[in-house]
C-alpha cells in the first residue's frame, strides 16, 4: 500500500467516525469473510427494559423484585440497570444489600435482610446447586419474544423470574442487509441464552448464533471461526473482549467502550453501531483498488 492512499483513508475514515489504526489493518478489512458482533449494544440498543416479573408459588412479585433490584443497586450490567430503574418505576422500595458479589457471565449475589439471595443465568442456578429444569420451560415463552430470562433465588430456592427486553436500534436490519451485500457472513455472539438469541436472530437474518457465551469463550470461538479457513472480524466494546478483538484477524472497537478494547482494535468505531462497519469495509475496498 502507499503511504499516500493510505493517509486519505485514514483521513476520510476518520471523518465519518471510522479510526484506522494502520495499513495493515485495512488491508486485512477487505479480505474479511465472517463478522462476529455482540448483541448487547452493538444489535441492540443496550439499554434494556424491565417487561415482567414472575413469582412462583407462594411468593409475592413485589418482594422478588425488591430482592433482585436490591442486590442489582451493585451491578454496572445493562441488565441491573433495567431491573433498579423497574423496581422505582414500580414505587418499589430498595433495602442495603451486603456481601454483594458479581458473577462474570452469570449474575450477581448477595444477602438481603440476613438471607441469600442471587440473581442471573440458568447457569447462576446450577453454580448454586439448584435445579433449573422446570424453570426453563417457564421463561420460554418470554425468551421466544427475545426477552433476557433471570431468575431470582432465596435461600436455596427459586423466588420467581425476571424478564427484560432490549429493542433492536433502528439502524441495525439495514445495515445487516449492507453487510450481507457485502459479502460478510454475520454471526451473533452473545452471554444470552439460546433461545433469546434465536429469536432476535431469526428477525433480523443473522446467519449464525454462538449463544451462552462467556466473554473469555470469544476467542476460542474465532480461533474456531479461522480454523476453518475464515477470515474473521470481531466488534466488541468491553474490557473483556481485548483477546477476542486480538485474535480476530481483524478487531473493531466500539469507541463507546473501553479503552483496552480500543488498543486491541484495528479499527475504532466512534459511534457503537454497525452502520460504521459497513462504512469501514467500503473504505477498504475502495483503498486497496487504488492501491493495485
Ligand atoms: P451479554 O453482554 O451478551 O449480555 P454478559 O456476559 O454480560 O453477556 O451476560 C450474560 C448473561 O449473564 C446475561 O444474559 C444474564 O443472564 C447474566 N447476567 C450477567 N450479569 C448480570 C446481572 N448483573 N444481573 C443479572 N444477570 C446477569
Ligand atoms: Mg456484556
């Protein structure tokens, strides 16, 4: 590549909010087959919404939500957020939790008023030595509508279930249309479970679900993606997307994320959605056919 075309591109990359790290980058941008995005926040809005609370029997629904809103006054996640804020919405009020701890991937526990509570994933569950099974037929339907299923546990039983739901942004099924014209194969990777994923996939054409995932399970997953012979892109914002996104044959950090994120990325998106990756690839193509 010349120096020349190459500072163009960087330059008009940047001006529409696309930060080039190098050449090399770039070069590598318009061989890429495979993108791999996060659903939180990059398809979605990332600004979830409590939708229901489901208590099971002989429990009550404004004490489960005072419970998980409770312990979640803790948390940084989307998925905390969107609970507190349905709890006060609710004119639900909130106790001191102690002892709060969170489970990376999963969830978060406590104790409330002296009593073990926790929050999070079927795996949360089962970490817990519960039993899930008759549960997870329970959240399927709200899942099925793309809803976040959590499950709200006190003193070694479960209380009821919690459901959230994070609209997809309004730019996300045209640019995924961009991008399949593009000839990228978009795979979705997410903590969700399965089912949620299929949901949201299934509306918005996503060609590939890696559901459950843990964010240390992101890497593996590429390495998976090249050993078979895929050129990969990975989009991630959070600090514990940094070997992903350096593993990746090539990584793009949302500029709202994290600043380890960005120094793992060839590219650097400054507003977090994928209208930039289809703005990225044009970039690259168009350099490298000036270049050759
Ligand atoms: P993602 O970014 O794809 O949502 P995460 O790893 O952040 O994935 O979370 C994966 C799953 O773990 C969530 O879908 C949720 O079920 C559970 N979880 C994580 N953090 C929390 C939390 N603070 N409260 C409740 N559940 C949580
Ligand atoms: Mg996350």
């Amino acid at each position: 590549a010349t120096p020349m075309s190459i500072m163009t591109a960087t330059g008009r990359g940047a001006q529409m909010g696309v930060l080039i790290k190098n050449a090399e980058a770039l070069e590598r941008f318009e061989k890429v087959d495979t993108l791999i995005v996060d659903k939180t926040g990059t398809l979605t809005e990332g600004k979830p919404k409590l939708v229901a609370v489901m208590p099971e029997p002989g429990h009550d629904e404004a004490e489960v939500l005072r419970l998980a809103a409770t312990l979640e006054k803790g948390s940084e996640h989307p998925l905390a957020e969107a609970i507190v804020r349905g709890a006060e919405e609710r004119g639900v009020k909130l106790a001191e939790a102690q002892d709060f701890e969170a489970v990376t991937g999963k969830g978060v526990k406590g104790r409330v008023d002296g009593k073990a509570v926790a929050l999070g994933n079927l795996k949360l569950v089962k970490d817990l030595g519960l039993d899930g099974a008759g549960l997870s037929a329970k959240a399927d339907a709200a899942r099925d509508e793309g809803q976040t299923v959590m499950f709200v546990m006190l003193d070694g039983t479960v209380a009821g279930l919690v459901a959230v739901a994070d609209p997809v942004k309004a730019s996300t099924p045209e640019a995924i249309k961009s991008l399949h014209e593009l000839g990228f194969r978009v795979v979705m990777a997410t903590g969700d479970n399965e089912r949620t994923a299929k949901a949201v996939a299934a509306r918005l054409g996503i060609d590939e679900i890696r559901a459950d995932v843990l964010p240390a399970d992101k890497a593996r997953i590429i390495q998976e993606l090249q050993s078979q012979g895929r050129k990969v892109a990975m989009a991630g914002d959070g600090v514990n997307d940094a070997p992903a996104l350096a593993q990746a044959d090539v990584g793009i950090a949302m500029g709202t994320g994290a600043d380890v994120a960005i120094e793992s990325a060839g590219f650097t998106l400054v507003k977090g959605d994928l209208t930039g990756i289809v703005r990225a690839r044009r970039l690259a193509t168009a350099t490298m056919r000036n270049i050759r």
